[in-house]
C-alpha cells in the first residue's frame, strides 16, 4: 500500500492539474500511464480490468496485453489521438491474464512523467455490450430468417404505417419488402373504405384481445382482387403505440372453390326442385 501510494502520489505531481483532477475524482475509470512502451502505473480498476494484480503491470510491456489481431490497429489509433487526430476513443481486445478476451475503449493523451515523454491511458470495460449486442445481432437474424422462410406476408406496423416486411410479401401482393416500407395500409386494399373497416374492426378487437382474425379483400399491386386471411397481434404489453404484427394469407383459390361450390349446389338444389315440381305435376 506504501508503494502504491508512493507512485499515485508522484504520477499525480507529473500530471497537469486537470488531468490530476480526473485522476483523483474518477476513482471509477480505469487509468494508467505508459512509457517506453512499458506500463508505469495502473490503477487498480486497470489492473482488475486484466485480471492482475498492479504490481504484476508495472514495466509489462503494453503489446503483451493488446490481443496480437489488434495490436497494429489499437497503435495507430493511440498515435492518431496523440495528434490530435482522432478526436473519438477506439476500441479493440485485450486478453487478460487467464486467457480469456475482452473488450475496451480507450483513450489517451500526451504527458510527462517523471519528467519525460509518456500516455496517460483511459480506459473503459464494454465485454458486456459487446457480447449484449453481438446476442442482440443474432436473434435479430434469427427473426429475420424465420419470417423469410414463412410461405405468407408478414408485415409489421405503426399507426398503419408499414415499418418492415418479409420477402413473402412479393408472393403475394406483388410488391417488393422495401417498396413497402413507409407506405401507408391503404396500399393493400381495393379502396379507402375497405382500408378505414379493416383498421377499425382489427384495432378495436385488440382492444380486448392479443390477436384478431378476419377474411379481408386485397389488392395486388397490378390491381388484382385476392382474398386474405389476416392476422394480427399486439407487438408489446398494450395498443398505446399502435403497434402489431400482421400476416397475410392469400385464400383466393380458395375462396374462388367456395364460391364454385356454392354456385353448383345451387344450381343443383334448382335442378332438383324443378324435377320435383315436374314429377308432381305428372
């Protein structure tokens, strides 16, 4: 403790007083100074950064620290802000003294210590944003992957608006995903009236519940009549942003066998009455 506070103690009578402000008052960072390329003193938020203990740091060789993939990119960045180059920190790997890898930002600046030329370093943990975003990147690709591999259109929306849709959506009403990204609902079907009752019966049962089912007519971006089964869902805890999920199934063949269905037994049912009107007549 006598040695470490020895070494404090003369880093801070090197430093400008801003710096030795920084130093004394942000207990939090993790500060060291480099000289020669070797360390001259660590903090001890630093040294637990790497897993070391401070005196293991003092006169380690900076390289031997730095993961070797970014030892080029990681000096030439320190060079940069050293003049006054780079206004922004820099990030690159560290492996710490068991082995394992990890994340930091950085930044240095120009000093003397001890009288001579040295870096005080800044230096800042981002292992845990780092792996929170590159978790974040993969299931965003996972999503984006399943609702690609989906046989129906799937298209989110705000305030019916649309804010993404899958590839399916081609299929089915003709237009590209990012053509209809921005557009407004309404592009979807046959006319104002239709799009005003599919908004207003869909938002008023999620009101009361999470999904919503209904058979709709569409509109293909030729100007095709289909017939869709939507779909729809609250994203979130509640409507307040007006935000769901929609899928859009398209039915037409179907509807179309329906409707031929119900034409011939119709006219089956016609058939037969005249036969038995005829036969009674007889």
């Amino acid at each position: 403790m006598r040695n470490r506070g020895a070494t404090r103690n003369e880093l801070l009578m090197s430093l400008p007083s801003l710096k030795a402000k920084m130093l004394q008052e942000c207990e939090y960072e993790s500060v060291y100074v480099v000289q020669n390329g070797k360390f001259r003193f660590v903090n001890p938020n630093f040294a637990a950064m790497g897993k070391y203990e401070e005196q293991e740091m003092l006169g380690m060789e900076t390289l031997r620290l730095i993961h070797p993939d970014d030892r080029l990119t990681a000096r030439e960045n320190a060079i940069k802000m050293l003049k006054g180059e780079r206004p922004t920190p820099y990030q690159f790997r560290i492996i710490a003294k068991d082995g394992s890898v990890k994340w930091i930002q950085e930044t240095v600046h120009a000093i003397s210590y001890k009288g001579k030329r040295a870096v005080l370093g800044n230096s800042m943990d981002l292992t845990a944003q780092r792996e929170a975003a590159e978790k974040l990147k993969e299931l965003q690709a996972l999503q984006s992957s399943i609702l690609d591999a989906l046989p129906i259109a799937v298209m989110g929306m705000q305030e019916r608006r649309i804010v993404f849709a899958n590839h399916a959506v081609e299929e089915v009403f003709g237009w590209k995903p990012e053509e209809l990204v921005g557009q407004r609902t309404r592009v979807l079907y046959l006319s104002d009236e239709v799009d005003e009752e599919v908004g207003r019966n869909l938002y008023q049962a999620l009101q009361n519940e999470r999904t919503y089912r209904a058979e709709f007519p569409c509109r293909r971006r030729d100007g095709e009549t289909i017939f869709c089964l939507v779909s729809v869902s609250i994203i979130g805890e509640s409507l307040r942003d007006k935000r769901i999920i929609a899928t859009y199934n398209d039915i037409t063949e179907r509807k179309r066998a329906e409707e031929a269905l119900a034409a011939s037994e119709k006219k089956l049912t016609e058939l037969l009455r005249k036969y038995q009107e005829k036969e009674g007549s007889a």
